[in-house]
C-alpha cells in the first residue's frame, strides 16, 4: 500500500511542479495546492499506514495508530487553505489592477529598451 500512495506522491509532486513553472498565475495557484497535497500524503505514509489497528488507545487495546502524523496533516490544511485562500485574492486583485495573469507582463515591459 504504501508503494502505491509513494507513486501518487511523486506523480503530484511531477504535476504540481510542471504548473507551478508555466507563466499563468491560476497555474501557479493549483500547482502550489497539488504540491500541499502531496505533502500531507507525505506525512501520513511516512507516519505508517496501519490497518486494522485502533485510531484511539482505550483500556485493553494492543495496537494503536500514532496520532501525530494525522494531527501535523490537520494543521498543514488549515495553513495550506489559508495561503491558498490568500494567493486566490492577490492574483484577482492584480488581474484586475493589470488586466492579465501572465507572469512576464505582469513583471512590467521594462524590457523593450
């Protein structure tokens, strides 16, 4: 199992790479979301995925699944959220301060001298 979500992992890390690097700024926003993504997918196999065992330790009970990773991935998409939330609205005000999404005009047009 863990071989499985390993490969996912990499494939959204690829795909979260390829849009972060394109020139439109929407790109760039669900680049850095898939790129979250695929770091909570992280932490959670890094954590141990273990089946058949008890979320929550109770008098009696063996074996237990560690609580931490799962906690970390809980604060990561609350912080991930927000910074998305916050990428959202800066690329809607400067779309509509500069008309475009393109990274190089939104640079400026310095270059033409």
């Amino acid at each position: 199992m863990e071989v499985l979500i390993s490969i996912v992992i990499g494939i959204l890390f690829a795909a979260a790479t390829y849009l972060m690097l394109s020139k439109s700024l929407i790109r760039i926003i669900i680049g850095t979301g898939l790129l979250s993504h695929g770091a909570h997918l992280l932490i959670l196999t890094m954590g141990g995925l273990k089946q058949g065992s008890a979320p929550v330790l109770v008098k009696g009970t063996e074996q237990y699944v560690d609580p931490l990773p799962q906690a970390l991935i809980l604060t990561a998409i609350v912080i991930s959220f927000g910074v998305t939330a916050f990428f959202l609205v800066l690329a809607y005000r400067a779309y509509q301060e500069l008309g475009t999404d393109n990274m190089d005009l939104l640079k400026g047009s310095d270059n033409d001298e």
